[in-house]
C-alpha cells in the first residue's frame, strides 16, 4: 500500500485564517471619530467590527486600527450606498450574502512573495526527499494569497522529486480576490526577479510586452484552488 503525506503550509503563521491585519497603530479614542470624515464613526461602530470580523474569519483588530478600519470599510458603504456604518453594519448583522466577503476582504491584507522565509522550503525539500521514491503527495498551502507561496511550494516539489512524482496542491485563502490572482499565476517581472534563472526557464513563461511572466509547471503537476 502506497503512502500518502499530507502537509499544511505554516511558512506563514498569521492571524485568523492566515491573514494579518494593516493599518497605522495608535491608541483607541474614547468618543466619535467623525469628525472631518464622510462618514460617522464611532468607537462602538469599531467595536461591531472587531466582533463581526473575529465571528466570521477569526481575526483579531486591535484598538489601534481604527483609522484603517474607517478607510477600507468606507469604500465598501460607498459602493453598496449606505450612509452610515450603522445601517451598513446593521446589514451584515441580519443578513447572510456576498457582501459578507467582500467585508472580510476588505479587512484583510497579504504579505507574500516567492520563496519567503527561504529555510521552511529547504526544510521542506528534505522532508520530501526523505520519503520513499513514489510516495503520493497531497499538499495544502492555507493563506495562499496571491500564489507566490504555493508556487514555491510546487517548485521546491519538482526539484526536490522530479516532474513526473505524484505530488498535488490546494491552496485556500479567505480573501476571494487574492486567490483570483493565484488561480491565474501571472505576475509582474519585478515580482519575480528574485528566482533563479535556471528557475524562471523551468516553471515560466515570458509574457507579451516582456512585462509579465506566466507560472507554467508541468502539466502532471494538479492545480486547484478553493476559497
């Protein structure tokens, strides 16, 4: 009977659902924090955010994120046409659609690039060759953000195994948009300028204009990606 090995990526140990939150820090006001904006906000206004996004997605805001909270959901009561963050707030409270994603979406930033923090993917690449020839791998990368983690992951496998080894990916990211970008694997040349070039002719293709480059593994190499 054949092996299978399953690994979770924890290249990036980040809050929630593997996401870390962004903003200027500073310490919470105590009364209304309209003044001067669009929009009125409140620390209580505040405070329905960090339950609703800790319910939902299992990220933590503290009190010096006040500011960011007001700019990114802002954009979000201009597009949907509310007014106030309490009617806003008040919505995804009763309510169960697709603004909810683009809620946590908006509280959620990424941190990634290709082979970041590069001594878990050393480890890995020995994890793998440590295994008998053939084992079948299932691999999961969580917090996938835009794909330059789960690609280095994919990279790391073909060198570490060989094209034609039984390796397979998930990757999953509680941001839809990012995993959007993941799923399409294109990205600028300034994005990936720091691999090899023994790496950018095995695993991509040059795109027209000579500004992007496509991620094109083997073909026997499964890609799927989950929200």
């Amino acid at each position: 009977m054949s092996q299978t090995t399953s690994i979770a990526s924890s290249a990036q140990a980040r809050a929630g659902h593997g996401k870390t939150e962004a903003g200027a820090a500073g310490a919470a006001p105590s009364g209304p924090l309209s003044q001067g904006r669009e929009f009125v906000w409140t620390t209580a206004d505040f405070a329905r955010v960090q339950g609703l996004i800790y319910q939902r997605a299992g990220i933590s805001l503290h009190d010096g994120k006040h500011a960011m909270v007001y700019s990114r959901l802002s954009r979000r009561l201009r597009e949907t046409g509310y007014t106030s963050f309490n009617e806003y707030l008040g919505w995804l409270e009763n309510h169960d659609g697709p603004e909810w994603q683009e809620f946590v979406n908006a509280l959620t930033t990424n941190l990634t690039a290709f082979f970041r923090e590069q001594h878990h993917f050393e480890i890995f690449a020995a994890h793998l060759k440590s295994r008998p020839a053939g084992t079948p791998w299932r691999v999961w990368c969580n917090a996938a953000s835009t794909g330059e983690e789960p690609y280095s992951i994919v990279m790391t496998a073909f060198e570490a195994l060989g094209p034609n080894a039984p390796f397979k990916l998930t990757a999953s990211d509680i941001d839809s948009r990012v995993l959007a970008t993941a799923a399409q694997g294109v990205y600028r040349l300034d994005n990936v300028k720091g691999l090899s070039p023994e790496r950018m002719q095995r695993f991509f293709l040059r795109g027209k204009g000579g500004t992007k480059a496509w991620f094109a593994p083997n073909p026997k190499c499964a890609r799927r990606s989950t929200s």
